[in-house]
C-alpha cells in the first residue's frame, strides 16, 4: 500500500518542484535590471537657469473661503482667508508656480534626496500650497491643528489614499514611486476648500515661485532643454532654453488673466 502512495504522489511533487520558482539564482537572474544611473554633473561646466513669472492681464478677485461650517478653523483667523489658486505678488508676478526642466536631461536615474519635504495643515489650510518631491523622496505630513483633517491626494499614475490625522496627531510619511505632472490635488474629505498640490519629480530640477514669483534651477549640466512652468488656474507654459558650460541662463515666464 505504501509503494501504491508514493508512486501515485511522485508526480505531483515533480510538478511542484518545477513551479516552485527555482533556485535563488534563478530568481535574480529573472529580476528586472536595475535602471541605470544619469550621469554626475561636472561642477566644472555646470550651469544655472533663472527667471520670473509674470501675470498679465485683469486681476481676478481672490475668493473669500468660507469655514462657517467649523468654528474651530474659523476662530484660528483674525480676518478672511482667501484661496491660493491665484496668488499675484506685488510686483506683479504669481506665487505657487511651478517650474521644472520637462526634456533634454540625460537619461537615467537621479539620486533620490533623504531630506523630506514637508507639508503642513496649519489654521486649516494646507501649508505651502504648491511643493514638489522627486520620485521616492520622502513627504512629511503634519497637522498643527487643534481639529481632525483627512488627508486625500487623487493621484492619476500612483497609488490613491486616503487617511485621517487627528489634533497633533503623528506625523504621516509618504512617497511617491512614479513621476507625476500635472502636480497630485491632496484635499481634506473633512473640510472641502483645503487644497494642495504635490508634483512629483524624475529629477532634482525644480523650484516653486514665492513672495517675489522667481524661481532658480541650479547645477543644471550644459544642453538644451524644455522647461515647463504650471500654474493651478492657468496651466502650463514651455520655453526652450540652450545653457552653456558655466552659462547664468534666463527664462522668463508670462500668465495672462
């Protein structure tokens, strides 16, 4: 009877040994080869990439939100709060646009920074407005508040989530394991008018306009390149722009209202 079973089962375990993945060798000689690394940038020739984003046109009316329906956000201001999807500077240019070399780099993989950036829900609002990561760079998420937020980015190409933080809760870590522009929207499910917006990287240069709507991109190697600018109201923009070694090259962007 024992010859009988193991006669009956040997092909079963034959079978299961050739499906079992085989050997450790095996299994890395069939894993995807990593991809390979951009090229370092020669201190020596490297180049830089500055401008401006100007607006032009009518000035549109910022808008007023409303937090009525929680009183614990709206006592954390002492006057209105206005949206930022259309933030002028005083000299006439645009805050939160970001701007980025979308061609033209050498291919390959570039380092990932360890430092996080940050992005903070302060007085019910997501604080910056605009900030950017590289793919896998880590996203620190805090919440300054006395109140619950619910964090929910909508990506298109990575992976959605959707998470609540409570008061002074811990802070949340995220990355991002695929390139995405347009930036990602990250809004709250517990207050509707907080908004955000996350892009998300394949290289290190990238820069968000601030108070003076300039931007600069540094160690940019010598070639030619697109650079986009995006803007949450207005879209995107493109400029060519040829940097020679050790070149201080100049794009200057212009949104009409």
């Amino acid at each position: 009877m024992k010859r009988e079973m193991f006669w009956m089962t040997l092909p079963v375990l034959i079978l299961l040994a050739s499906c079992g993945g085989g050997t450790p060798e095996a299994k890395k000689e069939s894993a995807a080869p990593a991809a390979a690394a951009a090229p370092p940038v020669d201190p020596a020739t490297a180049g830089s990439i500055t401008g401006k984003v100007s607006f032009s046109g009518e000035k549109p009316t910022p808008k007023v939100l409303s937090m009525d329906a929680t009183p614990a956000c709206a006592r954390m201001h002492k006057g209105p709060v206005y949206a930022e999807d259309v933030v002028l500077n005083g000299n006439g240019t645009l805050k939160n646009v970001l701007v980025y070399i979308k061609d033209g780099l050498p291919k390959g993989e570039y380092p990932t920074p360890t430092a996080p950036v940050k992005l903070d829900q302060n007085g019910c609002i997501y604080v910056p407005h605009v900030v950017a990561v590289m793919v896998n760079q880590p996203l620190e998420i805090s919440n300054s508040d006395s109140t619950n937020h619910n964090i929910h980015p909508l990506p298109r190409v990575n992976r959605e989530w959707n998470e609540s933080q409570p008061p002074k809760g811990d802070v949340k870590v995220k990355t991002f394991s695929k390139a995405e522009m347009p930036p990602i929207l990250f809004k709250c499910n517990v207050h509707p008018w907080m908004r955000a917006w996350v892009g998300v990287m394949s290289n290190p240069y990238f820069a968000v306009t601030g108070d003076d709507g300039t931007f600069t991109l540094k160690d940019v190697p010598p070639g030619e390149y697109t650079i986009e600018a995006w803007q949450e109201r207005y879209g995107t923009q493109e400029i060519k722009v040829k940097v020679e070694p050790k070149q201080a090259q100049t794009a200057d962007f212009t949104f009409k209202g």
